[in-house]
C-alpha cells in the first residue's frame, strides 16, 4: 500500500488546537490554549489546519444512504426510517454541521497572517478549503433545501442566527466555490500527498452538483472537463476497484483513505458483511428488488426473459456485477483465512440466518465494498468518493436529457458495461426489443446507474432529483423468495434450501415533503425566531 499522509493526520487529529491538549514540542504551549493569534504561524499550521477539514468529507457512513434507498435497509433506527418515510424534526440533524463551514472561514480569516507563505502551497490549500466548502454546502442543500448561507466567522453567537437562503443561492455559491477550488488545485500528487483533493475532484463535484439540479447542458460540460483532464480511466476489475487494489487507481478521484497500521481502518466489514463469512453485523442489507433488478449476462432485461434462467439457479448467468456486489444464497466467497468456511447460507447458517440476531433482514448481504483479505471486522480498502464511472453515466445521463440518444452517450455507457463484461448498449437494446429513443434510453441510464453504482450511496441523491420516491420507496420489502429452491444449497443433513417470500416492512413515501429533511428541530429552538421550519414539515 502507498504512503497516506491523511491517514496518519485524521487519526492524530486530537493534535489539533481545536480538539485536544497535545504539544508541537516540549517548549511550546499547549494546543488547547492556542487562539488565531497565535496558531497561524507558519506554512505547517495552515496545512495541518486544511487536512483537519478532510474529516468532513465522505467516508464509510456514507454507506448508510443505501438503506434510505431501495438498495437497501438497515436495522440502524434512524436509516431504517428515512427509508420507510417516518423521519421527523427530532432524528435529522445528521447533515446539519456547520462547524466546518466555521473552520473554512477561519482559515481564510487567518490564513494570510502567516509570514512568507509559498504562493503556490496557498493556492493549492485555498483550493481545498473551496472544495470542502462546497461538498458540505451541497449536501445540506441537496437534503434540506433552504438553508442559512454562512458568508463569514461570526464573533457573537446571536450574529450566526440569520434565515435560510433560498436552494439557488446556495448553489450559485457552491459552484462559484467549485469554480475557484478547480482553478487553484494540482491535476494530481504523488508520495505522502495522495488522497488530497485535485482538480478532477473539484469537476467530478461539479458534475455532481449539476445534475442534481437537473441543469443538463451545464452537466454535460463539467463532465467532459474531467473526461478532458485525461487523468482517469476506468479500473480493469470491477470487484478490485473497492478492494485495496483499487487505491488510488486510475478510476479514484477522491477516497477517504484507511490503514491497519496506524488504527484508521474502516468498519464496512461490520456494517456491511456476513456475520459467518466476515465476522459482520448485517447492519445494512441488499433488498431483493435491487437484486431482481440485474439482467442476465446475455442483457435480458428482466433477467427471467432469459432462455437459460432456471427458478432452482436464479443467481446463475446474471450480471457479473451482482457477484461482485452481493452475497447471494449458494455463492461461494471463499476467505484465505478460512477456506472451508466458504458458502453463503442465510437458511441454516446460525449467524446469517434471516431474522436472526445478526442475521440478514433480506437474506442478501454486501461483498462490495467489504475488505476481503483482513478478516478483523476492519478494513484498508478506501471509501471511493469519487470515481471515473459515475463521471461517464453524470455525461451520459446528461447528454441524453439535453439531446437525446448520441454516439458519444452510447460510447460512454458500452465502456461501463465492458468493464463488466456485459453484452453493448446495442445489443441489449436490441435483444429486448427495445427503440432507441430518449425516454427508453433515459430507462436504460437510470437502470445502469443503479447496477454500477450500487452500495456507493448515491442511489438515494438519484431518487431525489429524479422525484422518484412515489414509485420506489413506497410499497412492499420482502426478503427473498426462494419457494423453487435453491439448488447450490446443499439439503443433507436436515438442512433447507427454500424459503417463503416473507414481508420485511411496508414503506410509505406518500408526500412531497420527503423530497427534503425537515431541518432539526433542535436548531429550530436553538434559534430566536429566525429559523423557521420548511413550510412541507410544519
């Protein structure tokens, strides 16, 4: 694994003044009494300052939104009801953080008082308080709608009680933070640096940014600027990407990185995996319709059109991606560490078994994003932010809601599904029978945004710009039905390989208001009056 400079400082973070009482050196004052006349020094202080915002950015938690989805669902009580549509005021403060934003106007407050300062080390940091500015801004937006614009350090606490800005404003403002981060910040590092924010972050971001808010042309621009940076490709090996492997690779554009040597490992293995096969916890599940929802490796779409599907071996001959992203009952996921300990059974294994006390609630469980060669309930494999793929389906989705069908779309999509080893955009079209158009290809986008992106937390963002929760997230959850059978599952020895198609929960997203958070209602009192709650939630 490379050096990652990041990861020593996020996990020595309490070296900060902010947070704790260590020392630079023994004859120094202690941290904990430093102040902003004091601290802003020398050029150290600014970058050690700058990489305490990274904490800030999208790491294993963001894994969570796959549950508010219909990716997934989780027995963590508050995901569980922002899937089910049963938030309220009292649980929706978890984007509602504005200390960052506090910190990134310190450090352009003070940032100037250090003597001597190299011009292009303060570009490159200016350009990451930009960033982090922007990524913090747009998810709260993204979630809450209105919200306060911040524009400065606020000296008396009743100077930081001002209204909501309209969700507009606050884009303009992320997008002309986003314009000036890419402006100042490096195509790339190398050495102890990697892992810091870069100009393809900053336009990845953008992309982002725009296509949430349905400006297609504008998406279509920013997608090609990172496509143009010529910087990323996308990695050979699907699975390997979300390993180890895929570190810092051609493909990853920003990650949060993690280590076993210095306690900053991640723990996507406990959220996320088996409990039998990887000592996990089953916190979050794959539901069955995100499973039913891969084709055949041929492109029949549903996968059952195929002429090889079989009820007793439904996981057979299905989108490689599935295996890559999902323990399936029957699959064969063998760990180094224990090879005969290698089938995923959530029918008769006492761990995994569904319904059981850290057992499946769907009968699925995750492999994607789960590191598989350290078996501790740890991992080293980054949180992959963000990547070269979702950049090409952010182009292609917009290219096509701009124009329609084009050859520059298709191009970007065949090169996703190549990658998967599954049949062209052409092919599949055609062996289902489907017109090239704009509405079927928009399906089609849609579709392979679900399947390639899938366990990433991106799946929820799309149901909210797509004001799509009235068809996805209301109805049944079922685990899954396994009434034929399933055949890989051995029956010896009393064991069962079938189970009934069981309801989980009955989600009900029946309103407009769940296209946005209620703001917190802890802020809401914490306030003189100035902060009312959105009109959808009173």
């Amino acid at each position: 694994m490379r050096p990652y400079k990041l990861n020593i400082f996020l996990s020595l973070i309490a070296c900060m003044g902010l947070f704790a009482s260590c020392t630079k050196s023994l004859n120094e004052v202690p941290l904990n009494q430093i102040t902003d006349a004091t601290y802003w020094n020398q050029s150290s202080d600014a970058v050690l300052f700058v990489t305490n915002l990274y904490t800030v950015l999208p790491d294993q938690n963001f894994v969570y939104y796959e549950g508010m989805s219909d990716n997934g669902i989780s027995n963590d009580p508050n995901t569980r009801r922002f899937g089910n549509s049963t938030q309220d005021a009292t649980i929706s403060s978890k984007e509602w953080a504005w200390s960052p934003i506090r910190q990134a106007y310190e450090y352009f407050a003070n940032v100037g008082k250090i003597p001597n300062m190299d011009t292009a080390l303060r570009r490159r940091l200016d350009g990451e308080v930009y960033f982090v500015l922007a990524y913090r801004y747009f998810i709260m937006a993204a979630l809450y709608g209105d919200i306060p614009l911040v524009t400065k350090v606020y000296i008396q606490p009743s100077e930081s009680d001002i209204p909501v800005s309209k969700h507009a404003v606050v884009i303009d403002s992320v997008l002309q933070w986003l314009d000036n981060a890419a402006a100042d910040l490096p195509l790339s590092y190398s050495g102890s640096d990697l892992g810091r924010i870069t100009k393809g972050a900053a336009l990845a971001l953008k992309s982002r940014v725009y296509l949430f808010e349905g400006r297609w042309a504008e998406a279509v621009t920013a997608s090609q600027a990172v496509i143009g940076l010529k910087q990323y490709s996308l990695y050979p090996d699907y699975y390997g990407f979300f390993q180890k492997d895929g570190n810092y690779s051609s493909e990853d554009i920003l990650s949060r990185g993690y280590s076993l040597g210095n306690n900053t490992q991640n723990s996507l293995q406990s959220i996320l995996g088996s409990q039998t096969l990887m000592n996990g916890r089953n916190i979050l599940d794959p539901t069955s319709d995100l499973v039913n929802d891969y084709e055949s490796k041929n492109g029949y779409y549903p996968y059952t059109k195929d002429p090889a599907f079989s009820a007793t071996h439904p996981f057979d001959n299905r989108d490689p991606r599935l295996t890559a992203t999902i323990l399936y009952p029957g699959v064969i996921f063998p760990y180094p560490e224990f090879p005969d300990l290698n089938q995923y059974d959530p029918f008769n294994s006492s761990g995994d078994r569904i319904g059981g006390d850290l057992g499946s609630m769907s009968g699925y469980s995750w492999c994607k994003n789960v590191d598989h060669y350290d078996y501790l309930r740890n991992g080293a494999n980054n949180w992959k932010s963000f990547r070269y793929g979702e950049v090409l389906l952010n182009f292609a989705e917009a290219q096509n809601e701009a124009a329609g069908p084009s050859a520059e779309v298709i191009a970007a999509l065949d090169s996703i599904r190549a990658r998967a080893k599954m049949p062209s955009t052409a092919a599949t079209f055609s062996i289902n029978g489907w017109s090239m158009d704009q509405s079927t290809l928009r399906t089609f986008i849609r579709h392979e945004r679900r399947i390639e992106l899938a366990g990433e937390g991106l799946r929820y963002f799309d149901i909210l710009r797509w004001k799509a929760g009235e068809q996805v997230l209301s109805g049944a959850i079922y685990t899954i039905d396994a009434s034929a059978g399933i055949a890989a599952i051995s029956t010896a020895g009393g064991k069962i390989n079938k189970w009934p198609k069981t309801l989980i929960e009955t989600r009900y997203f029946n309103n407009p208001k769940f296209y946005v958070w209620p703001l917190p209602q802890s802020a809401i009192d914490a306030s003189q009056g100035v902060l009312v709650q959105n009109p959808l939630w009173k």
